[in-house]
C-alpha cells in the first residue's frame, strides 16, 4: 500500500471515530458523513430544528451587466470630456438638441436606479432602510458640495477654501443623491410587497402607487416650466474693461411665461429666487451659443451686438433639473 493510500484510510478511520461523536454534541448545527462513496467521502447537513435559526449565509453577488455598464458609462465621461472641444457631435449641446455627452449622467442615474430595484427588492424593516438611505444621500451631497462648491480653485492654483458668499450649493454629485433618495424612499415605501407579480394586472398593481408619485414630479416640473411667469431681472457682471469699477448690473428683460430660451425660463428663475445668483453655475452651457459665442458650438469671445444674459449665471444642476 503506498503512502498516500494509507494516508487516506487513516483519515477515513478517523472520520469513522469521529462521526458518532458530531452526531451527539449539542451544538447549533450536525453533520452526517456518508462513505458510501468510496473514492470521496460526501459532508451531508443533518436536520436540526436549529438550522432555521441560522440563516443560510448568501454570499455577496453582484450584477456583472451593471458593472460593465457603469464602466462603459465612466468611460463614455471620459471621452466627452477630453475630446468633446475636438468634437462639437459629442460635446454637450449648448441648449437646444442633444449629443452622445447627453447622455452620461442618464446612464449614470440610470445605474442608480437599477441597483435600488436590487437593493430594495425585499426589505426587512422600513425604517432601519430609510435611516441608510437617509445618511447615504447626506454623504454624497456633502461631497459632491466639497468637490464642486468652490473648494479647489484649480489645478494653477495651489490654494484651498471656499468663499460662502458664493458657494455653489448644487452640483451633479447632489442631483444624484437627491434622486437615489427619492427613487429608494419610493421603493421602501410605495411599493406593494403583497401582490405576487404573474401577469400584467398583478405588476400594473404592484407599481402603481409608484408611478402615480413619478407621474406627479412630472406633472408639477411641467406646470412650474410651462405656467410660471418669469418677470424682469438683473445680476451683477464684472466689469472686465473698467476693472477700477468693480462690476455693473446687467438687466434681463422677460415678462414671459412658458420659455425654453436660456435667459427667460422657469428653471433659472427659480434658482435664482432660491439659490441666488452667486451660489449657481457661473460658466454655464449656453455660453457655447451663436448668440454668445464666435467659436459656437465651443467656448470663445463674445460677438458683436450679444445679449447681455450671455454672461449670467444657470445651473444645469438646479432646483427643478
């Protein structure tokens, strides 16, 4: 008999002597060892009315389309943003349309949504779920607020701090933990759990509630941007011929109600009644416009005879985007 052989059936006596004693200790959980088999002893759970209480430990999964779609998104932000100067197709429409650089924070949001369907299929307790979500949302807001509030003064500029005067409070980072905690409070809270999904009717009654809040965000960003009268107004420019000046007022003539141009909608005006100018994006997209830029679709010098909003602050991360 060869070394190994030998090896094996001293294991296998010792396994014979120590059966007995796993099948009488009193512990949480037994085990049964089958040797039926002769080439590979087999480990078989034995029934004990305390298995239930220990749950089956499920290791973590993940959704490997997900992950790749979320790297295919990162890489897509990347692109647009190195080459999208090169290329107007695929940097950011400066107003009116739609490019491939569109749609990164969609897919993003996107991502995000998928994994709160996954996350909340099943919770256990509501509230203890709506405290994670709660803190979460805290967290990502805070620091999208550290990332793009005004604390780094860029890559030339080797100081920090932030001037709270003209701190930007909004940004993509707190559009996305606003929506994340909306999307799972609605999750956690609007869903019906005790219908059983097995045909059209049955999933139709399981979301319904859902889609009725989702048709209502809707509904209210449509009345507020169609119905919402946008009077006059004014922000302060810097003076960049007269620098002994400081800055002038510039005045915006609206007195519209339901425009989608850059100077005269809805969602700029909130912002600015909300927010206040100086806490919004200072450099926003329709500087890109013909109306405002020589170099349109791209950033440049402005033209003769331009409008004077051309120079006005807009978040396209505000209050109603």
């Amino acid at each position: 008999m060869s070394t190994e052989n030998q090896n094996l059936t001293e294991v296998a006596v010792a396994e014979e002597q120590e059966a007995p004693l796993l099948l009488n200790h009193h512990h949480h959980s037994s085990i049964l060892i089958d040797h039926q088999n002769e080439e590979e002893d087999t480990i078989i759970p034995f029934p004990d009315k305390h298995m239930d209480a220990h749950a089956k430990v499920i290791p973590n999964q993940r959704l490997a389309s997900l992950d790749v779609f979320r790297g295919l998104t990162v890489a897509l932000m990347i692109l647009v943003d190195d080459v999208g100067g090169a290329f107007p197709s695929l940097n950011h429409s400066p107003w009116f349309g739609v490019t491939l650089a569109d749609f990164v924070m969609p897919f993003f949001l996107f991502g995000v949504g998928v994994s709160i369907g996954l996350v909340f299929k099943k919770v256990s307790s509501k509230p203890n779920a709506t405290k994670k979500v709660i803190i979460r949302t805290i967290k990502l807001f805070i620091l999208g607020l550290l990332l793009q509030g005004g604390y780094f003064h860029g890559r030339g500029n080797l100081t920090y701090g932030v001037d709270l005067s003209k701190i930007r409070w909004l940004g993509v980072l707190q559009r996305i933990s606003i929506g994340y905690c909306l999307a799972s409070l609605s999750e956690i809270w609007l869903l019906n759990n005790n219908v059983l999904v097995d045909s059209p009717v049955a999933f139709a009654r399981k979301y319904c509630i859902q889609w009725m809040f989702s048709l209502l965000l809707c509904l209210v960003y449509l009345c507020l941007l169609y119905g919402l009268y946008v009077p006059n107004w004014k922000f302060e420019q810097s003076n960049l011929v007269w620098s002994s000046r400081g800055s002038i007022i510039q005045d915006v003539h609206c007195e519209v109600r339901g425009s989608l141009d850059p100077p005269c909608n809805a969602v700029g005006y909130i912002d600015r009644l909300i927010l206040g100018e100086h806490h919004m994006y200072q450099r926003p997209v329709y500087q890109r416009t013909k109306e405002c830029s020589v170099n349109s679709p791209d950033y440049g010098p402005l033209p003769p005879n331009s409008p004077g909003w051309c120079l006005a602050p807009f978040d396209p991360e505000g209050i109603l985007r």
